[in-house]
C-alpha cells in the first residue's frame, strides 16, 4: 500500500483481484505461468521500503505487485525454449498467473521426483546461498569449529547440515525453544541456543566454543557480530550472508570489535547469491543425492492461497515461521 517504515505489519499489504487474460502477446517471446508456489523472502521486506540509493535493491513502487520466488506450470509461451506444460521456478509476482517478460530468470525444474516446493529452499535460492557461501566462502576443514545465526531460517538450517556432512562441529542461534530443539534433534546440529535468553552473547559463546570459532556465517548482523569477532581463532573465516535484524532499522547498529580482524588474522567476505546463479546446475547434481538418501533434511512452514502472504512476511520477522515459508497458491 505504501513504503514500510519499522517491521512490516499485515496491514501494509493487500491482496487485489483484477481480470487478465491467459494468452502470451502475439509475436513476443514472454512465458505465461501458473503459479503453484511461492516463497515469502527477507528481501521482499527490504524492497518494501524506501531505498534511497538504489543498488543490489530498488524499491518497489507502492500498489505495485511484489515480486517472489515462484514454482509454476507454463500456460502459454512465446520463448522457444519453454513450452505448454513445462515446469519452472524463477522470479515470479505474488500472484496467481504471472507473465513472465523476462525468460532468463525462470529455470526448469530437473526432476520432480522431490517436492516442488524445494525448489523455493533447499533445491532454490536459499540452498545455492547455503551451499556457495559456505564451501566458496568459508573454505571449510574437516573437524572445524562453526557457529551459523539465523541457524533454523532457509539458508542457516542447510549451512549447518552441510557443515555436520564434514565432520565440523557445529552451534546454531535461535529465536524459541522449539527452533533450538529442531536443530539439535531434527536437523543434527551439535548443540544451539536460544539468544533471546543469553544476556550476554560473548559469554554465550564461549560456553559453546571454548577454543572459538573457525568459521561464522552470519545471517543476522547487529550485535552478534561483535561477539563472534571476540571468539574467533585464528586465520578464522566470517561470511556475510544477510543482516536480518539490521533491515528494520534507519540508523545502523555500528562494530566495535573490528581490531580482532587484525589480530586474528580473520578473513571476512559478504557475498550476493544473485552473481553464483550458473551454479544451479553443479549444485543440483550436489544436493539431489544428499536429499534423496535422506541426509538433507528442509523444513517447511506451508500456509495456503495469496491472502496468507501479508501474515507471512510479518511472521519472518517476529519470529513465527518454523523453517523455509512456502505459500501454496494453488494445488491444480
């Protein structure tokens, strides 16, 4: 309805109905989609508000349709390289039919003998997130100490599985005791804690590392940065994958510990997963073995139809969603 200030609410979205017609215009090469699915993402929040520099983001114009992540069946295609029938994940809008005018951002589904709707997770974004920023970026050892905040969201709940598939040691952060129990029992993480619980997250941490952290990936930024800076050993690794509890905010939360960067000789990199999307296909071949021998395991919280997206986005952050939000649009 309008550019968000603070945490989204419900009320800052709603969901409009308007007649359209299901055909591709004669002579363009645009794809006609279905929607099935879609996800509910940090960045559509971001994109939400008023961004006053434009750069990885642009501001979504207000009464505009939000963009998503999207699974779908091709209706109606000009391009050559989709057809009638064809499924697809890729930038779609939070709707229930989206015309694709940009081809390049749809991919075809490989193999529909998983659920669709990991192509929204552990098989999408947040899984090609999970699995570059970790081995590209954290350039794991066997046996290695890692901490993942924001562990049970959609990219930390993999980063940590992924981690436990090398033998690392590994500690995840939390919001509720339930998301804690998820991770140590479902997901196989070593150990997690509640950080709503922890007055003082250095201490925290050194209850869990006490000969520190080798690698950190960092989903949430703010305070819990600075703690992790004091834990670090030595030719230690921080990646940068998003800062949560930085986007509601106009003024920053700023860095004190920054020397330990120096001193421990620490290697710290932010990535931006939309430059590694010709991975897909090497991470595909990666991750479908581990899912269908049962040693990933995705987390989902499914709500159902278009009219459950604006309680969505406000659940991803006040803490109600139990793993990777998937919006079932429509069952066919």
């Amino acid at each position: 309805k309008h550019h968000i200030n603070g945490l989204p609410k419900e009320s800052d979205l709603h969901v409009t109905t308007e007649t359209v017609v299901l055909k591709v215009p004669q002579g363009s090469n645009t794809v006609l989609v279905k929607v099935l699915y879609l996800s509910i993402e940090p960045y559509q929040y971001i994109r939400s508000r008023k961004i006053e520099n434009p750069g990885v983001f642009s501001s979504y114009p207000p009464g505009s349709v939000i963009t998503s992540y999207g699974v779908g069946r091709v209706l109606n295609s000009g391009h050559p390289g989709y057809k009638k029938g064809d499924l697809v994940w890729g930038t779609t809008g939070c709707e229930e039919y989206s015309l694709i005018t940009e081809p390049e951002t749809l991919f075809k589904i490989p193999d529909t003998d998983v659920p669709l709707s990991y192509y929204l997770g552990v098989l999408g974004m947040p899984g090609l997130t999970a699995y570059v920023g970790f081995y590209d970026f954290c350039a794991p050892k066997k046996g290695e100490n890692v901490f993942i905040s924001s562990a049970f969201g959609a990219v930390g709940q993999l980063v940590g599985q992924l981690a436990k598939l090398m033998r690392c040691y590994v500690v995840g952060s939390a919001g509720s005791k339930e998301k804690v129990d998820l991770l140590k029992n479902k997901l196989g993480f070593d150990d997690a804690f509640n950080y709503k619980e922890e007055k003082n997250l250095g201490e925290a941490l050194k209850r869990y590392f006490p000969e520190g952290i080798d690698i950190f990936f960092d989903n949430v930024g703010g305070k819990i940065i600075d703690a992790v800076l004091l834990n670090m050993r030595l030719h230690g690794r921080i990646a940068l994958c998003g800062m949560v509890s930085q986007y509601p905010l106009d003024d920053p939360e700023g860095i004190k510990n920054l020397m330990c960067i120096i001193y421990q000789r620490l290697r710290v990199e932010g990535f931006v997963v939309f430059d590694c999307f010709h991975l897909f296909p090497k991470f595909w071949d990666f991750m479908l073995p581990y899912i269908r021998e049962g040693k990933i395991a995705c987390v989902e919280d499914i709500a159902e139809g278009l009219d459950s997206c604006p309680a969505a986005l406000e659940g991803l952050f006040t803490g109600r969603n139990l793993g990777k939000k998937v919006i079932i649009v429509s069952q066919e």
